[in-house]
C-alpha cells in the first residue's frame, strides 16, 4: 500500500455515535462492490452520490470526518480508499474495521435498533472474511 504509517481505526460505537448523533457532520462511505450496495450501515453514501459528496467536501471543507468500512476485517480495499482520500489532503479520513460483516453479527445479537441497515440479509455468511492461512489439520 504506500508510505501511510497508521490507519485511523474506529469502532462500532463511533458509527453509533455518528448515526444517532451528528449524521449530516460525517461523510460514510463503503467499499464494497456496485453489486452489493442493497444492504449498508444506515446513512451510508449510496455509491451513485458518493464521487459529488466527496468532491463538495474536497472543495469546501477538507476537515469533514470520513468513515470508510468494507465488507470485513480482511478487506483490503479500505486501505487502498483510506491513503487515496489521505492523499487528497483530507484530514480526518478513519476505518472502521470490522465492516458490513460485524455490523450484521451485532445486530444479529443485538438488534436493528441499535445496528439499522438499509435493508435485511439472511446471508450473513457471504460477507465473511476469506481464509488466509492455509493450514490443513493431520489427518490420522
């Protein structure tokens, strides 16, 4: 990825915060792919509007926090969103790691309430992070 030293990560309760609190104050934004935009965090930028919200902030306010999530702790592409809105002079640019995929276990837990999505999903299953180790079990 380039010469980023750290990621500004949040958590669920700043987007919390964010939804419930001070909505109009923050840019959210995801990362995921065109043909999985029908389920994301409660005002979420649709990915139609997110260029124009972004450009207007680029030109009138490059203080505006932004919140970037993708579909889960192993999604890269938050990274690669995170130093291009970095390098665009942006300063308050932070990642909430967990992404779509933790958002819709705590609000399986805890309900839609307190974890609003723009619609239900059933299959959580699909936005679950990849296997990265390939470690096979002894068989005997």
């Amino acid at each position: 990825m380039g010469a980023i030293q750290s990621v500004r990560k949040i958590s669920f309760e700043d987007i919390i915060d964010t939804i419930y609190k001070n909505k109009s104050a923050c840019l959210l934004i995801n990362t995921l792919p065109i043909t999985e935009q029908d389920c994301l965090i409660l005002h979420t930028l649709p990915a139609a509007t997110e260029e124009t919200a972004i450009n207007s902030a680029l030109t009138n306010n490059r203080n505006t926090p932004i919140i970037i999530y993708g579909k889960n702790t192993g999604d890269n592409s938050v990274l690669v969103k995170y130093e291009q809105l970095s390098k665009l002079g942006f300063q308050q640019v932070h990642v909430y790691p967990g992404g779509i995929f933790e958002w819709l276990l705590l609000q399986e837990i805890y309900g839609d309430d307190i974890f609003p999505t723009t619609s239900k999903t059933k299959d959580l299953y699909k936005y679950r992070p990849k296997k990265t180790l390939q470690i096979h079990l002894i068989q005997s």
